[in-house]
C-alpha cells in the first residue's frame, strides 16, 4: 500500500515547461495509460460515450518551442515518417489556440518522439496539448486549463485530458475531463509490438455492453494508492477488439501475463499492452522476462504531481 496523497485540481495556468531559447518553452509531453475504459453508448455525432480513467506516466516526447515574429508555424520532428504541416496534431493545436485567442505571431516547434505511434499511448493528443500550455506563455495568453480546454478538445476527443496531469477521469467522447487524486505511484512495463493498431478500426469493431461496467472502484483505488486494487480492477471495454484485429496483440498480453505481475491490459485501443508490477523491482523482473521479438519495452511509472518533468 503507498501512502496516500491527493494532487489538488490544476484549474489554474497549466504547466507550460522550462524557459528555452529567446522567449520559448521546453516542455515534456507525457504518455498516458488507461486504467479503466468502459463504452456507454453510440452519439449521434458517430463518437462514443465513454468512461475512463486516464493517468500520465514518465515516458515522454520533448517539444522545444520558440515565437516567430512572421506569424509562420514551422514544425520539426526528428522522427522523419511523422508529418509535419497540417494533418500533425501539433500544428493543429498551435493553429486552434492562434484562431481562438487572435493570436498574431508564430512558432518554431521541434518535437523529439519517444512515445510509439498507433500504441494507444496517446502520444500525439500529448504533444498537441502540450504545445498548447506551452504556447499559452510564449504567445503570453495566460489563460486557464479551462479556458484552454475547448481549444484542446477541437483538436482531439483526449487532448484535453492532458491539460489536467497527473490523473483524470473523462467523459464524453473523452474530452469532459475531471482531475483525480492519485495516492502514488504505480510501476508500470509498457510493451509495443511492432504493428499498430488504428483507434477508428478498433472502435468500429467495438460493442456496447447492456450493463456497463463501474469505474468508481478504480477511482478510489488509485486515490489510495492500492496498488493491489488498481491491478484488480483494470478493465478496457476496446482490448477483446484489438485482440481479434490485431493478434500480435494477444501473443503480448499473453507474455505479459505469463510474468505473473499484479495486472495486465491493453492501453486505449492498443497496440500496447502494458503490466502493473508491485514496485520497482518486480517492474525490473517483469522486463527481463522473455518478450516476442522486436517488441519495444518500456519501464516506467506513472506521474504523481501536476508539473511535468522538463529534461534540461
């Protein structure tokens, strides 16, 4: 058992980074982990209603941002299958928040990924919300998690969540974001295999259950830090989904599992799957364990505080 400690609702400025540069921001664009993951229903918009709870871990993208007096959005990724003009993420969310806010000026942003693509780790929704309270200093907007968040959510159903760190539970189609307390921190082993899996494909494969499952156990669970009762009740509604689309998916969970850690699932809609250990050594023994090859593994734990770790 961890001992507890609840993290106060960040309803002010989010954390924008470190200051970089003239004028400009680094700042970490953590990758998250769903704990729980229950469908409610289909929307007329062609969304689902959904519950989850969402928690940001240690493993993280980069951005470097610094203002363009020319009113120019120029973005770098050293990650050169990544597009860098309009379909990325991170441009849209700098190209929202200037619509929103009137914003004149422009930015110089270069992203360095850590996070998989298609791993259900929430990678770009990170960086685009990260960009946002990022350039909510450099632009100085000044304006509030709330404030930001319908920005945050034109561009993404989860961006939002990611204005609200450490934890958060959400609603909607995942862009009406309450912040949780969480009790400590949970080591995690994220394993990626090597295809991906597309969030439309998973949900359009996706049913409905007649009696959703109930989150508030986990809620409370987290918030004690219990780390026996987080792994008991993991449960996303999408993993049967991407187990039959994807069965490198399967073949991973069933490595994980066969480790023995306190808990295994599949995060979001996949393709990731990852375990929760005991504590930090079981998260050691955990990755030692054969693994199906070419497999990428992630040691980690999830975040406790509401300010992101910048690297220097």
């Amino acid at each position: 058992m961890m001992t507890p400690r609840a993290t106060p609702a960040p309803n002010g400025v989010p954390f924008s980074g470190l200051p970089y540069g003239t004028g400009g921001r680094r700042i970490d664009a953590p990758a998250k982990v769903n704990l729980f993951l229950e469908l409610l229903g289909k929307r007329a918009d062609g969304f689902h209603e959904l519950e989850t709870l969402i928690v940001l871990v240690e493993l993280a993208d980069t951005l470097e941002i610094e203002p363009r007096a020319d009113g120019e959005l120029v973005l770098g990724c050293d990650e050169p299958t990544i597009p860098t003009g309009p379909t990325n993420l991170v441009w849209k969310a700098a190209a929202a928040l200037r619509v929103r806010f009137a914003v004149t000026v422009g930015a110089t942003i270069r992203l360095t990924k850590r996070i998989p693509h298609e791993a259900g780790l929430g990678g770009g929704s990170s960086d685009a919300a990260s960009t946002i309270a990022a350039l909510n200093a450099v632009w100085g907007l000044n304006r509030t998690a709330a404030e930001l968040a319908p920005v945050a959510a034109e561009v993404g159903s989860d961006v939002a969540a990611f204005l609200y760190p450490p934890a958060c539970w959400c609603t909607g189609r995942g862009e009406v974001v309450e912040p949780v307390p969480v009790g400590g921190s949970l080591h995690l082993v994220i394993a990626k295999p090597p295809p991906g899996l597309s969030t439309a494909a998973v949900y359009k494969t996706c049913s409905v259950p007649e009696i959703p499952a109930s989150g508030a156990g986990m809620r409370t669970a987290l918030g004690a830090g219990d780390v026996g009762a987080v792994a008991a009740g993991l449960h996303n509604r999408l993993q049967s989904p991407a187990f039959a689309l994807q069965p490198a998916v399967k073949a991973l969970y069933d490595a994980l599992a066969a480790t023995e850690p306190a808990g295994v699932l599949v995060s979001g809609s996949g393709s990731s799957v990852f375990a929760v250990a005991r504590d930090a050594a079981d998260a050691a023994r955990i990755a030692r364990a054969a693994m199906p090859p070419d497999c990428r593994l992630f040691v980690t734990r999830t975040r406790t505080t509401d300010r992101a770790a910048t690297r220097p």
